[in-house]
C-alpha cells in the first residue's frame, strides 16, 4: 500500500510531462505549418501568374493586329462611328470580362471553402491532441498539390511529347506521297498480327487545320489513336498532313482551289495503287475542307465513302458561338484582326489567336483563374495526386499543337460561321467559281457517315449534322465532348469502340462503317 501511495505523484508527474511534451510538439507543428503555408501562397501566386500569362499571350498578338487594321478603318469611318463601335466594343468586352470573374470568384469560393472545412478539423484535432490529419499534415498537403499543379503537371506535359501525336521517323508510317502543301503518309498496323490488305479499300484522313493532325494519334502505345483505329483493322490507311506552314511559302498562299487540286492527286495515287475508290475521313475543319472539295467536282469517280467527325457543315446553326459573335460590333467581325505577317512578307492568321477566340467563347470555363482552380479541385484527390497520360497528353495537344493558317482556307471556315447554307443547301463559298450544294453528296451516290458529339460545345450538333436536311446520311452520336472521338472512344475496348456498333441505337462507329462499306463494294 505504501509504495502504491507514494507511485501515485510520479504516475500524475509523468503524464504532465508528456502531455507538456505533446503540447510543445503541437506548438512545433503550428510553426511548421505556417513555413508550409508560406511556400504553398508562393507557388499558388506563381502558378496563377502562369496561367493567366498562357491566356493573355494570344492577346498581344491579336492587339497588334488589331492596331494595325484600325489604321486603316479608323480614317474610312465617321468619328460619330467609330466611337458607337468603340462603345459597343468595350461593352462586349466587359460582359465577357465579368463571366470570367464570375466563374473565378465561384472556383475560388468553392475550392476556399472546401479548404476551410479541412483546416478547421486539422486544427482541432492538433489543439485537442485528436486522432487524424494535424495542421501540419493538412499544411502539407497542400503544399504538396500546389507543387504537383505548378511544377509537376507542366513538366508531366512537356515530358508526354515523345508518346504523343505522329512521330513520322519511328517505323511506323510510309511517305506515300508529296505536293508543295501536304505530306501522304501510310498509317502502319501497331498489332503485330494486323496485315494490311493491299487490295482493300483506301481510308485517306484530313486532319484539322488549326489544332492540328497529332491529335488523330493521341497515345498509339496506349491503343488510343484515331488513325491506327483503322490501320490495326487491316485497312490502308493513309493521313495528309500539311507542311510546316512557317517554313513552306506555298501553304502560307494555299487557296481552297490548291487544297482541292492536291486532294485529288493522293486520291488518284490511292485509287491506282489499292485499285477502289477511297474513302475520305474528315475531322473537324478538316471535314468541312472535305466536303467543300468532294461537291467542287475534282474527287468523281476518286471517292465513294464519306465520314466527318465533330465537323462544323453551317456554322451559323452553332448557337453558342454564333450568339457570341452577335453581341461583337460589326465593324470587328473581321479576319483580318487575327492575322500577321511572316519574315518573308506574307500574311496568315495566327493559329493561337483562332483558338483563343474559342476559349473567349467559352470564357466561363476557359478564364485562366477559373482553369487554376479546377485543376486543384481535380488532382485534390485523397489518394496521392497521379498525373495520367491521358490528361498530360489532351493539355499537350491544347498548348503545342496550334498551327497558323493559311488566309484563303480559313475564310472559307470563316465564311461558314458567318453566311449560312441556302435553303436550297448551297454552301456559302465557292471552289473553282463553283457552287457547291450539299444535294451533289446524293447524285454522285457518295455513302456519308456523320459523326457528333452529345457534349461538344465547340461544333454544336445543330451545325454538325446540318447536311441531313438535305441528304440522306447515316448519323452517328458519340458521348462526351468534341475530342473524345479521338481520344475516349478511339480505345478498342471502350464502350463507343470506333470498330464496333454501340449504344441502344446500335450507332456505327467510322471504322465499322469503313469495315463495311469495303465489304459491300
């Protein structure tokens, strides 16, 4: 009894001591977190400057353009005009400013918020010594995802360029083909057991203008490629790609004409070589490019199958970008405030101003702090933050893949956005001095395959699958947005598989489509 009754103080002496003991940990803690907290606000003040330097960089270009085009108008116009235009302009400009303030003060609330909630509990679980994450670990996580956004992302994009796109000197492609403008490349099978049957039939593939061919070969060694889609079938498979246009003066002068003209020549190649007529495949502006190509005439008896996907037919039925050029003064709904002179002289529209139109478009999803905060909400994961190959590789496209364009072909999208088709089904430009009406596509009796995307809120379904007012043609909806044709769907074991019939209505994919249109021929 008497040593139980001496033990007792020192038993309550040394839980002092340790909680004392914890105390003076948790006070450590408080100072580490606050170190943390300190290099977090660094890096977070960083990556926000770097994101809102990637948006704004098209913005200078476009200024200098448009200061060099208002020189011009600025002495043909009445100053009573002008200044209406101005008004009207920096009216335009201040809605759009505000939808993205809006949606970056609501990213930022939602995201601080969230944050807010987690703080507090890691406070009290340090101050009242509870189990779970402490104001240490919660400061270090943090950390942790500002690093991941700011330093490791970028670097896991840049680091994704070697597994990314076409890289035309690995083996796996053929140079089939050359003009002044373009390059014919044979698309090689990447399963070894696929043979490429010589006397099947041809699959040509036009790939768009602006952002490029690379994303028709997303990520060949993950299987989620576009074009090997239809190589690994055994089809020829054949991708005109464009020169470098800042290297090449004949594709900085490229008319629809030339286009049309060097078409018709890998067509031909085609036909002779494979011994059936082809099968064209236009994606996104490139299917329009197509289309305009196959009712000028130059293609009879080359093409008898026709496939676009996620492309605009009559840009004036794209509700969204056509309520957002309403709201621009007339007097600034020009091309020519996108376009810039080369070295040699030349003139082309800037590939980077082009896509930024798109994003001002979109501004509610596109503001550079809106984009800063989604992608912390999207790697805040309570696994550790995993970067995929996937996103590396869509954001790499989105950022390296813009291309300049040539002033003729892009009017003629221009044009399309601006003066819609006739109801007659007239297109608004012409090729060769001639008409071109979407009613030729059934005279000639050229099989169409028209692909859309249910989400996509670039090329609406409305201006997609707009020829189907006029001509029978086989309509097919993929989910998701305007890539994922490319990118989603183009994995052969995905639920809308390129190569397959999918969904309730047993939609054809394009390569089923061209699988079956060779059978039939």
């Amino acid at each position: 009894m008497m040593m139980n009754f001496y033990c007792l103080p020192w038993k309550a002496l040394s839980s002092a001591i340790r909680l004392q003991s914890r105390y003076s940990e948790n006070t450590f803690k408080f100072f580490q977190a606050a170190a943390e907290q300190v290099r977090t606000h660094q890096m977070c003040v960083s990556g926000m400057m770097s994101y809102v330097n990637e948006f704004m960089t098209p913005y200078w270009i476009a200024l200098d353009s448009f200061l060099h085009l208002e020189r011009k108008k600025i002495v043909r116009t009445l100053p009573v005009q002008t200044c209406s235009d101005y008004s009207e302009l920096m009216k335009f400009n201040s809605d759009i400013a505000k939808k993205g303030l809006r949606s970056s003060f609501s990213a930022w609330h939602d995201y601080q918020m969230k944050e807010a909630g987690k703080a507090f509990g890691a406070w009290l679980n340090t101050v009242f010594l509870r189990d779970g994450a402490d104001i240490r670990d919660h400061s270090r996580r943090q950390s942790g995802l500002m690093e991941a956004i700011v330093y490791k992302y970028p670097e896991a994009i840049r680091s994704i360029e070697p597994d990314f796109g076409f890289h035309f000197d690995n083996g796996g492609y053929v140079k089939a083909g050359e003009t002044d403008r373009f390059d014919l490349w044979q698309v090689l099978p990447t399963y070894r057991k696929a043979k490429v049957r010589e006397k099947g039939k041809p699959v040509l593939i036009a790939p768009p203008y602006v952002l490029g061919a690379s994303i028709l070969a997303f990520l060949p060694r993950e299987n989620k490629s576009f074009t090997h889609a239809f190589a690994n079938q055994g089809i020829p498979t054949y991708i005109r790609i464009m020169k470098k246009i800042e290297d090449t003066p004949p594709v900085q002068a490229m008319t629809g004409e030339d286009d049309c003209l060097d078409m018709r020549r890998f067509c031909e190649a085609l036909k002779e070589k494979h011994g059936r007529p082809v099968t064209l495949v236009g994606f996104c502006q490139g299917g329009y490019v197509s289309v305009c190509n196959l009712l000028s005439g130059e293609l009879d008896g080359l093409v008898d199958a026709f496939i676009t996907c996620v492309a605009p037919m009559d840009g004036m039925r794209s509700k969204s970008l056509i309520d957002y050029l309403s709201h621009l003064p007339p007097r600034f709904r020009d091309l020519g405030y996108a376009v810039k002179t080369l070295p040699n002289g030349n003139r082309v529209v800037d590939g980077k101003v082009m896509s930024w139109v798109y994003k001002l478009k979109s501004m509610e999803r596109e503001a550079p702090l809106f984009a800063f905060y989604r992608n912390l909400m999207m790697f805040d994961q309570p696994e550790s933050v995993r970067i995929t190959s996937t996103a590396a590789a869509l954001n790499y496209w989105l950022m390296y893949e813009r291309s300049d364009l040539p002033i003729a072909v892009t009017k003629m999208s221009f044009d399309s956005y601006t003066i819609p088709v006739t109801p007659d089904g007239t297109l608004p430009v012409k090729l060769f001095g001639r008409e071109l009406n979407f009613k030729r596509i059934k005279e000639k009796g050229i099989k169409w395959l028209l692909c859309y995307a249910a989400e996509d809120d670039l090329v609406d379904k409305d201006a997609a699958i707009a020829p189907a007012d006029f001509v029978d043609v086989e309509v097919t909806e993929f989910p998701k947005g305007h890539g994922a044709i490319a990118t989603s769907w183009s994995l052969p074991t995905s639920d809308c598989a390129l190569h397959t019939r999918f969904g309730e209505k047993k939609y054809r994919g394009p390569v089923r489509f061209a699988l079956d249109t060779e059978k039939e021929k």
